[in-house]
C-alpha cells in the first residue's frame, strides 16, 4: 500500500463489492532501503524511471529528483518502469542516465529481483552498469548520497553481491 496504484485497486475492488484483506509484507522500497546497508532516516524522494515515449524523455525529472535529494544528503531510490509487456533493466536504466555527465561515475546500487533465491545487487558506476547484464526483472536503483557515513560506505560494501 504504497502508491496511489494500489489505492485505486482498493477503491475499485471496494466499488465492485469485492472483499479486501491486506497481508503485510515487505515492499520493494522496504527491501532496497535494508539490502543497501544505507541509514533507513536518509533516504529522499523516490521516483520511477520510464521508457521514453512519443519524442517525451522521462529521465529529466529523475535526474532533477536525484540532484534534488543530493543537495539534502539523501539517497536516491529509482524504480524503473514494469508492465505493459515489457520492464526495464538496470543497464537500460543506465543508458538513459548517462546523458548527464555528472552521474557517469557515479556510485550506484542496482538491484535486480530482491528477496528472490538469484537477486544480485551490484555497487557499480553508471558507465560500467550500462554494460551489465542482472538477468530479469524487476530492478531497481539506488543513488546513495554523495556524502556517506563510514558506517554506510562499509555497510553497503559489505551487502553488495559485487562491487564493479
């Protein structure tokens, strides 16, 4: 119950008399934030990256929401986009991004399939990402902040199954 998606399924399931049990268990966010080793209280503003579409390029507000969370010494979280037959991957997700020069070298956690028996996590640079290859989806990335605690670097160091 995360996303005003989820909101809308309720209200919908609610509107058709369907009945609606919510089982607790740990989302995609709730994961990423855990698996990174990264301060659960640092953690900024999360926003979806999406495949350009009809000539519209999705990557600005997720480069403007990243710098935005940098300035406040938060770490990023992207999720990249699922559904409609096809979903991201990390390396795509990378390739998008590195048109902004500032981010090329940037650390990166990707995260592919978390909680899965296979998940890979990955600390890496956005140019070495974007040649990658983590298997299936879902993915995601994780921008930490540029200003880590030792405790943090350290931390996420020891959680990553790779460090590139």
């Amino acid at each position: 119950m995360a996303a005003t998606a989820h909101s809308a399924l309720i209200v919908e399931a609610k509107e058709r008399n369907y009945e609606i049990k919510i089982l607790s268990n740990v989302s995609a966010l709730q994961a990423a934030r855990s698996k990174s080793g990264l301060s659960q209280y640092r953690f900024g503003r999360v926003v979806t990256l999406m495949f350009p579409q009809d000539d519209i390029d999705f990557s600005e507000s997720v480069y403007n929401a990243i710098k935005d969370n940098d300035s406040l010494n938060l770490h990023t979280i992207v999720l990249l986009e699922t559904g409609y037959g096809r979903d991201m991957r990390a390396n795509e997700a990378a390739r998008l991004l590195l048109k902004y020069e500032d981010l090329r070298e940037r650390k990166v956690l990707a995260m592919a399939r978390l909680c899965w028996d296979d998940e890979e996590i990955v600390l890496t640079t956005l140019e070495k990402l974007s040649t990658l290859d983590l298997g299936g989806p879902p993915h995601l990335l994780l921008f930490p902040s540029p200003k880590l605690h030792p405790i943090e670097e350290e931390a996420m160091l020891s959680l990553a199954s790779k460090a590139l």
